[in-house]
C-alpha cells in the first residue's frame, strides 16, 4: 500500500489506544493483590518519564517503538520502510499513546470510581476543558513571572541538583524576558513556544556566565551556538513547567507539546573518553604525583610529596567513580572506617558551609565501599586531618563550591591540570573518572547492576529493573564490594602512586 499520510498515522494511533485502554479496563486487583497493584503505578510513572524524555529529545526507546509498530501493523504497514518524516511521526505518536495509557492506567489503579480526563487531548473522544486554577485564581490573573517562581519553589522542595535548579531558573528568566514577566501565562501560544525553541537553539556559549539579556545572546554562527545536549536540558526544563502548569490547572492547555528538533545526523553524545592504562601511568607520573614544588604549586616539579586534597581527588575518583560535586561536599562524618566493610556514605542530608547539599538525584544516595588500596595508601589519615568536631567542614575544602554546581572548583582545577601535562581530551575534567571505572568493571564483566549501585546510576538500568531494584534497598555492601575489587587498570596503583603512605616521607 502507498506509505500512510500524517491523518492515516493519526487514526491508526487513536485505535492503538482505544484498543490497549479496553484492555486496562479488563485488569482486577483483588485486595489480596495490592503490592502488585502499587507496582504497576510505580512502573507506570517510570514509563512516564522516559516519554516525557523520548518526547523531549525526539529520540525514542523502546516502549514507542513497540506501539508504533502495533499501529502499522494493523494498517499493513512497516516502520523501518516508512519515510523518515512519517517514521518520526509514528514514534512521537507511540510515544504519546504509550504516555497517556500509562497515566490512564495510574488513574485506574489510584481511583477507580473517578472520571478520567486525559492529559493529551488528542486522545480525548470529546475534548473538555479542563477545570481553572483552584482556589478561584483565573487563568488570567496568573503571570509568567508569578508562575515562574511557583514552579522553582516546587522544584527546590523536590531536592534537585542545583546545576538542574540553576538551569531550570535560567531558561525561566530567559522566557520572561522574552515575553514580559507580566505577561499572563494562558497568553503563551504553541507558536509562541516554537519561536521561542528556535532561538533556544542560537544561544550563545560564548556568553556564558556573563549578564546579556536573551535576544543579545543569540547568535547566527553555528561553531559559537550551544550543544544539541544543553539545548535540550533547557527545552526540558522548560516543557517540565509548562506541564506542571498545566496539571496545576493554571493553564487549559499545554502550549510546549510539541517536539523538540530532531537530533542532527551523526551527532554522537559528547562523552569523555576513558583513560587507557597507559594514560594513567603517564598521569601518576606527573608532578603532582611525582614530586611538586609546594602544596599549592602542585604543577611545577619538586621535591614535594604531600598527599593533600589535589592529590586525593583524582586518587578518590579512581577508585568510586564518584561525580566531583559528590566528592566535594564530603565530610569526615561521611567515611565509615571501623565497620566490618569500610565504606563512605553519598547523601543529601544536612549542610555543608551553611549550604544545602544536593545530588544529582535520588539513585544517588548510595554506600560506596573503600577499597583497600584507598586505605594502603592513607585516606584515613587524609580525613583524620578534618575531625568531625570541626562539624561540617568539608574534607575538600580546597577546591571551591561554585554558586549552583557543587563541582565548580574541583573541575576548573582538572581541566586545567589535564591540558597542562598533556592529558586532556574533549569534555575530559572530572567525569571522564566515572567513565574510567565504570569501562574498567565492564571490561572485568561485572553486573551492571552491581555498577550502577556503586556509581548511583540508576538510569542506567531498564524501567522494569530499576523498579526492582528500587525493592528491598540497597544492594549488600559485601556484594559491592566485591565488585570494587575487580577494578583493574593493568599496573599496581599502589606502586605507581609511590607506595602505602608513610608519615615520614608523605605529608
């Protein structure tokens, strides 16, 4: 048959999901049967977010594959020979089917003798509009900038990042200075949003950090434009609070639901490369390892040996692949060096120089084992330097807590250390260290499970895992453990790092 046009695709999506809603509408818990039903709303919610994700990027996982696939073959139909403008169609409308009855099916288990308004009214047999704001706020009467500062409040209460909470604010500012802060938010069209997409994508990041308004930063010269992947952490912010809105009633309708630009052919993910073994024995013999001048000249060659915050950082990194504002927030309360399995524990709790610690997210919070080369080389007696009756100074205190990301100074500090002695790569500071350990373990073949445990990288994991994972807690320090004797980086460490700390020679 000749290849289905946008309204045949369309069609073919509305009987997808009335046919897939039919059957939810078959689904019984019994009472004794609740723990699964819980589950279900949970994996629903994951699936939720990696649509909203799929959405966003206009890259799609499997979950869209699948239904597109279920649509043409009821029409005779196949994905892979479809155009490439008709395929993307077919995908973002899976997506989109596969988003609704995941909330459809929330609704169902959550509340059941509740009618269902579907949140994509292209679902809807009958499109009603949705209720007002509560409380008798008009639709009219609330602002962008009021709105705005609503969402960044609801954010802060969920314990974001800061870098996401930096980035979320940014791209509001950005959006009231384009529009007027005053501007009722229900004014905001879906063309507003296109227009305002397109030039997301002229930002210029050669401006960074600098105080320009919006339209002064634009720029036409693609090689100064920021990164498809910043780009798209903006468009997702922003689309995260117009569905907020949206869900808080505070508008009737969505106006950011649409796709974000298709990723460019051939891009690849900016990610760092791992060191090579020979890397690392290259890095271990530079000044800082090998002798520098002094404490704070750590680059220049010398006679100096001591083992302080530099010299640990990139040491800790090795052995955890730990994030750097991780590491930069810990304290000596955090390290647990008398327990049958030393470890040091990643959280969010409590304050560190009068601040909020912060992770990235909730995968974060983790034991991560020590891993006794750690202890050969000295690292208690590198945290006894900083006692826990020092209350919440952090161990270190000698790279800088940047403004909205914890790991401003440890990173600054690496990129430049890395491009001195002849090591640096594209994108390579600090996170190149997680992609080193968690290559190092694959290569040994350990279980990814056991990886993203260590590493706090739950995303890592299929969406059905992770809620399994996500049962019972943590995994067994002992099996981590285990795991984090398996890295292996082709050369005794120990040695290569001039051997177990000695009080008469290392300082």
């Amino acid at each position: 048959m000749p290849h289905p046009t946008r309204s045949d695709l369309e069609a073919a999506a509305r009987a997808y999901f009335e046919a897939e809603a039919g059957k939810q509408g078959l689904l019984r818990y019994p009472k004794d049967r609740l723990e699964e039903a819980d589950y279900q709303v949970e994996l629903s919610r994951q699936i939720v977010g990696e649509m909203d994700d799929d959405l966003v990027s206009n890259d799609y996982s499997g979950h869209a594959h699948r239904a597109a696939w279920e649509m043409l073959r009821a029409m005779d139909a196949d994905l892979e020979t479809l155009p490439e403008k008709e395929r993307l169609i077919a995908l973002n409308l899976g997506a989109r089917a596969v988003r609704e009855l995941s909330l459809l099916l929330i609704h169902r288990l959550t509340d059941p003798a509740g009618g269902y308004d579907p949140y994509d009214p292209f679902f809807a047999t009958q499109v009603a509009p949705r209720p007002n704001v509560p409380l008798g706020t008009s639709q009219r009467s609330i602002t962008i900038g009021d709105a705005a500062a609503q969402f960044m409040d609801y954010q802060k209460a969920r314990n974001l990042s800061a870098s996401t909470l930096t980035e979320t604010a940014r791209v509001l500012k950005w959006l009231g200075e384009r529009f007027g802060n005053a501007t009722a938010l229900a004014r905001l069209s879906t063309e507003d949003l296109k227009s305002f997409r397109s030039d997301l994508t002229r930002v210029d990041k050669r401006l960074q950090g600098r105080k320009q308004p919006f339209d002064r930063r634009l720029t036409g010269n693609p090689e100064a434009q920021i990164q498809y992947a910043t780009y798209i952490k903006y468009w997702r912010s922003l689309q995260q609070f117009f569905r907020w809105a949206s869900d808080e009633r505070l508008i009737a309708s969505d106006p950011s639901d649409i796709a974000a630009p298709p990723k460019p052919k051939g891009l690849r993910a900016r990610s760092p490369e791992p060191f090579s073994s020979e890397e690392l024995r290259r890095l271990f013999q530079t000044p800082l390892y090998a002798g520098h001048k002094s404490r704070k000249r750590v680059s220049i060659p010398g006679d100096c040996l001591s083992r302080g915050g530099h010299w640990w950082a990139a040491v800790m990194l090795a052995h955890t692949g730990m994030r750097a504002g991780e590491l930069s927030q810990l304290t000596a309360d955090d390290f647990y060096f008398d327990e049958e399995i030393p470890f040091l524990r990643v959280h969010a709790e409590g304050t560190v120089e009068g601040r909020q610690r912060s992770l990235k997210n909730q995968a974060s919070v983790r034991s991560v084992p020590v891993h006794p080369d750690l202890l050969r080389l000295g690292l208690r007696e590198f945290v006894g330097r900083f006692p826990a009756r020092q209350g919440n100074r952090r161990v270190f205190d000698i790279y800088r807590l940047g403004n909205g990301r914890a790991s401003a100074g440890i990173t600054r500090f690496w990129s430049d250390y890395l491009e001195k002695v002849g090591l640096w790569k594209e994108g390579r500071s600090t996170h190149v260290w997680r992609h080193t350990v968690i290559a190092c373990l694959k290569a040994q073949q350990a279980p990814l499970e056991d990886i993203a445990a260590i590493v706090g990288h739950g995303r890592d994991l299929p969406a059905a895992f992770r809620q399994t994972m996500a049962y019972g807690g943590e995994l067994p320090l002992k099996r981590t453990a285990e795991t984090m004797l398996k890295l292996d980086y082709g050369f005794d460490l120990v040695e290569a790092l001039g051997g177990e700390f000695d009080p008469k020679r290392h300082r």
